[in-house]
C-alpha cells in the first residue's frame, strides 16, 4: 500500500541519529517483533514485518538463537522468544527484593482467603506474573508465573497503571499493542481512577468464568511496583465472601509495601 511504512522504517525515523547502532537496533527489532507475536515466525515473515533483508537479519538470528534469546520451533521452523529475557529481568536485585518479601505474605493470604494468589510487574504495555502462591486447599485456580495480558485487559494490569504518576500513565498508554480508541482509552483511564480511590480492584474475569479478580497495589515511592491479585473462584461449598477478601489482600499488599520502604532505608 502506498505511503505505508513497515516496522524497521518507523523505527528508525523516531530514533535520534545521535543514538544510532544499527547492529543493535536489528536485534531489538526482532526481539521486540517476536515478543508481540503469540506464534513462531520464520526467518522470512521476520525480514517481511521488518522490512530488511535476508542478510541483515540472517546473521542476527542466528546469534540470537546461540545465545539463547529465542528458540526454533521444529515443528514449523519458526522462531520465537525463550524466558531468557524474563529470567534476566528477575535477577534484578529490586524485582528479587520485591519477590523474596512478597513470598511470606502471599503464603500467609493464600492461607486466609482459601485461594490462590499471585503478584505482577508491568513490562511493555502489558501485566507479567512474576510469582505465585497456590491455593492451600485442594480445589482452586492460579495463574503461571509469565502469564501476561495487556494492562487494561487484567485487573493486575488497572492496578499497576491506575496507581502511577501521569507521566508514566502517557508512556504505558504508548505501548498499548493495539493502541487504544479515544473512546476505549478515556474509559480505561476512568476506571483506573475509580481503582485509586477504592485503593483495590474487584472485577469479574475477563476470561475465565466463575472467578472475580481481587487485586491491589505493592506501592513504593509513591507509585505501584507491583499487583498483588486473588483469582477468587466461587465454590458451592461456604467460604469467605470476595468482599472480606479485598480487606484481606489489600491489607497483604500495604504489608509488602511496609517491607519494601524498610528494606529501602536501609540500602
């Protein structure tokens, strides 16, 4: 289509000639291609979307998959990332600081609620589990550690974007993968706001029937780092009502952020 740009293009245009490194800049293209992409993509399709050639990307490819960034799928010859990203995110000393005192807590609420529960980070427009505590009984629902959704399409995800400064609130909004409608965009962020001033979300699932999702900041600074959130799944049997389960997570979450203040002043 004329006056159509492909992806390598618009890239490049945004990018200020200062801060040029083509080499770089053809790996990051893949593997933020590849993150986007919820199936293999052959080395063919990658040239396609990136609008480069055969040659460019060949070589970078192949590193890519030595270093073990992204994998082959034997089954169609298709590439696609590995958890090597996301295991080098998680050896950061705050994201490991943050996990290793949320653990005790989460333990404690599954405990409480009788279900499962589950912290998340946000990472590139989207809500990424990064932990999570099984329910202690033998009937219930949890959600694996990587599971990620778009921000306005998760509980976890209003709730890390409603608790940010406005600022950061305009550069998650760009990462939206598809942006938002104006329309869809303005009501995304008036449920945020109705989210701070609750101070917990408390939402049926959009995706699994029967669960409400209970979920509330891990503040530090003055803004969220982390979602703290409890797949509620109704049962027949009597059990604690999703209400008094937000008292109970919300409390989880403000005792994570106590640490987590604590843990700071003393670095």
């Amino acid at each position: 289509m004329a006056g159509t740009k492909n992806i390598g293009a618009e890239k490049e245009d945004a990018v200020d000639s200062r801060y040029r490194a083509p080499a770089l800049e053809k790996g990051l293209d893949v593997l933020e291609l590849l993150a986007a992409e919820s199936e293999p993509m052959t080395l063919t399709a990658i040239v396609n979307r990136l609008g480069r050639s055969h040659g460019e990307l060949f070589r970078m490819v192949q590193v890519l998959e030595f270093r073990g960034y992204i994998e082959q799928d034997p089954s169609n010859d298709g590439y696609r990332l590995t958890d090597r990203l996301f295991s080098l995110g998680m050896q950061q000393p705050r994201t490991r600081n943050l996990i290793e005192l949320a653990l005790p807590v989460m333990r404690q609420l599954a405990l409480s609620v009788g279900q499962s529960c589950h912290l998340a980070l946000h990472t590139l427009g989207e809500m990424v589990v990064v932990a999570r505590m099984e329910s202690s009984e033998q009937l219930g629902f949890s959600v694996r550690v990587g599971y990620r959704r778009p921000l306005h399409q998760a509980a976890s995800g209003a709730v890390l974007y409603a608790f940010q400064p406005e600022d950061i609130r305009q550069r998650w909004e760009k990462l939206f993968n598809p942006p938002l409608s104006e329309a869809d965009l303005a009501e995304f962020r008036a449920h945020a706001d109705g989210v701070r001033e609750r101070k917990v979300e408390l939402t049926q699932s959009k995706f699994v029937a029967g669960v409400t999702d209970i979920s509330a900041p891990v503040m530090r600074g003055g803004s969220a780092a982390a979602a703290l959130t409890v797949p509620y799944l109704k049962k027949l049997q009597p059990s604690m009502a999703p209400k008094d389960a937000a008292v109970l997570v919300r409390q989880a979450a403000e005792r994570i952020s106590d640490q987590l203040v604590e843990g700071d002043s003393r670095v």
